[in-house]
C-alpha cells in the first residue's frame, strides 16, 4: 500500500545567474570579482495526494516535464519532500535502481549482485539465475561485461532482475518499452503475478496501450499536479488524448485478445 499525502518535490538549481552576456558582467570579469552564485528552484510536484492500495497496478501518465519520473523517485525515498509524506507498507523498488547494472562486469556478475542487493539469499539467486536469463533474452551475451549491451539489452535484464522477487511496491519507468512482443507480454504477465502476491506496481510508459493492458487505475498528471486519477483508465486515457492532441490509442478487439494470449502463455512459463 502507499499514501501520497500533500506531496511537494522541490528541485533547487545552482547557477551563475542569467547575466553573463551583461556589460556589468563583463566588467565583473575584467575585474577579477566572482559573482553570487544563484539559487533556481523548480516545483516538481506541487501538493499531490493518493492512495494506492495492494493489488494495484497503478499508470502514471502525463506529457514529458508533468513530474511522473519525479513521483517514482519519491515514492521510491530517491528524492526528499518539500513538504508532505509518503508512506509505503514495504520497501519501494524503483526498476533501474535496485538492479543497477555494473558495465565492466559480465551480465552473470550483476544478476547475481543484483539479486543478492534486494535480499535473496545465494541458494535463491542460484535457483532464479536461469529464469532470469531466459526472462531477459540476451542469450550468450550473458557472459560478455556489459559495456557491449544495448541499451534495451541492459533494460530488459534490469527488468528480469527485479521482477525475480516480489516486491511490496514495484516501480516500473518505461521499462516495457523495449523489447520485442514476446518479451512484452511476458513483462505483462510477470506485473500480473506481482499484483496478485498483493504487491502494488505502478507503471510509466508513453505508450498508452501499454497502461490499458497493464493498469487497473490512472493517475494523469500535468505540471506537477493531479488532473485526474480513478479507475476508469479508458476513459482517463482518452481524455488526456484530447488535452494532449495525442493519438488515439489503437483498440482493436483481436489485437487485443492476440496480446492477452500470448500473457496467459507467458505466465505459465515463468
């Protein structure tokens, strides 16, 4: 469970002001003195309150800058509060974060690091080792160090990571938007499995449809404040759509049952 209660994220920005190019600047310089350096604050989230209970998968939705990477790392204990709390019946994990990925090490080196950095015991990490592999997909590229990984290589074997444990809140930022379909609807069918172990996930993805299949509630967010949260996730999504001037999201009934078919299988696999 999480409580979001009256939440304010402040980013405090150090600069040396916005008159470099000023003939007093200039003289300044010539002169030898220093200027004061400034101080540039950013309200990143401003009084944001919600409840997520567990068994939610919760979408965080928004255009770039509206503050959902920032609500993550909040929840998650990343980034202190201006003001406000956050409270969580678990330990947070923010994907990308708690299976941080060393490059100079070999993928087995950080999926075992990784493992045993959220708690599972050596004899658990043995017994998960190979699922995580065959989960992530990179395949021989497991024993290379992992400079020579793509980016959605190290992305999918972050995922593989921490989806190996459950989690009391997992936070997931635009993990599922590598990978091919079959990758994808097994990251589907694995936040399905964490939902029903009574974790809560919340998930951002640009990708709208990734939401509707995932999501059983939205939080829409705009400058760093709620515009809309509920359980009506289609009909949130379609409204931000319109405030946005987005797409409109593609919901063809045999696609969609093709993509719920292919979680099922994905589940009995893991």
């Amino acid at each position: 469970m999480v409580v979001v209660d009256d939440l304010h994220v402040v980013y405090k920005i150090y600069g040396r002001g916005h008159d470099r190019g000023t003939a007093a600047a200039s003289l300044l310089r010539i002169l030898g003195r220093k200027r004061r350096a400034s101080i540039r604050e950013v309200h990143a989230l401003r009084g944001m309150s919600f409840v997520a209970n567990r068994g939610d998968a919760v979408g965080v939705i928004g255009r770039n800058g509206s503050g959902k990477s920032t609500l993550l790392r909040a929840i998650a204990g990343l980034l202190p509060a201006e003001q406000g709390n956050v409270y969580t019946t678990g330990g947070a994990a923010l994907l990308g974060v708690n299976a941080a990925l060393l490059e100079d090490l070999t993928g087995e080196r950080n999926v075992i690091l990784g493992c045993l950095a959220m708690g599972m015991t050596k004899q658990q990490t043995k017994e998960k080792y190979q699922s995580i592999v065959d989960f992530s997909g990179v395949g021989d590229f497991i024993d290379l160090t992992m400079k020579t990984y793509s980016s959605g290589m190290g992305s999918r074997l972050r995922f593989a990571i921490a989806a190996a444990k459950s989690h009391e809140v997992l936070l997931i930022d635009e993990a599922l938007a590598t990978g091919d379909a079959e990758f994808q609807a097994k990251s589907h069918a694995r936040i399905q499995e964490l939902r029903s172990e009574a974790g809560t996930v919340f998930l951002v993805a640009h990708n709208l449809e990734e939401i509707e299949l995932t999501c059983n509630r939205v939080i829409w967010l705009e400058r760093g404040q709620i515009v809309e949260q509920g359980e009506d996730v289609i009909s949130i999504v379609d409204r931000y759509i319109d405030a946005s001037g987005g797409q409109p999201v593609l919901r063809d009934p045999v696609t969609r049952r093709r993509i719920k078919d292919q979680v099922r299988t994905a589940a009995t696999t893991w």
